[in-house]
C-alpha cells in the first residue's frame, strides 16, 4: 500500500514539473514573439524615417527650383542674402537706397 501511494505522489510531482516547465516554454515563446514584433516596428519606424527624409530633401529641392525661377538675372551675392542696387536713386537717410532687392537666402535642407 505504501508503494502505491508513493507511485501516486511521483506521478502527482512529475505531472506539476511537467506543468511548470509547459508554463515557462509558453512564456518564453510569448517573450520571443513579443521581441520580433517589437523588431518588426523598429524597421517600420526606421524606413519611414527615412522615406520622411527623402520627401523632405525632395521638398528642399523643389524649394531650391523655384528660388531659382524667380532668381534669374540676379547676381550670385545676392542668391546668398546680398543685395543689389538696380538705379541710381539717392541715399534715404541711413545710407540704403530706395531701389534695393535683398534675395532670401537659398538654404539647404537636408
């Protein structure tokens, strides 16, 4: 009888041991699962980002395009924030004259 009983407290301890070892693989298995998706989001993350920057340097050029339409005939000081004096228009008071053009700077950006 003292057999029988120890037989059913080994299957009863094997059957536990079995349980937890079943409840770490899961947990393990969900750990890994959760670790490719957050890999997975990452990439997601890092090829919008630079999908954002090629539409960005694509907008710059754009900007850059037009600048330059509307730039013609300008000199090349004045592309980089100069000015340019078109008559000969007396000095006002400070020493600028009435027909200055100041072209905005043509910066980069990307």
């Amino acid at each position: 009888m003292q057999a029988v009983k120890e037989k059913i407290s080994e299957m009863s301890a094997m059957r536990k041991a079995k349980s937890e070892a079943k409840s770490e693989e899961k947990a393990e298995k969900e750990i890994a699962k959760t670790r490719i998706e957050v890999a997975k989001e990452l990439r997601k993350a890092k090829k919008a980002e630079a999908e954002m920057k090629i539409h960005v340097a694509k907008a710059g050029e754009k900007v850059d395009k037009e600048i330059s339409k509307h730039t013609i005939g300008l000199s090349q000081d004045s592309l980089m924030g100069g000015t340019m004096d078109i008559g000969d228009s007396p000095n006002i008071g400070i020493g600028e004259s009435m027909n200055t053009i100041t072209a905005p700077n043509s910066a980069k950006y990307m």
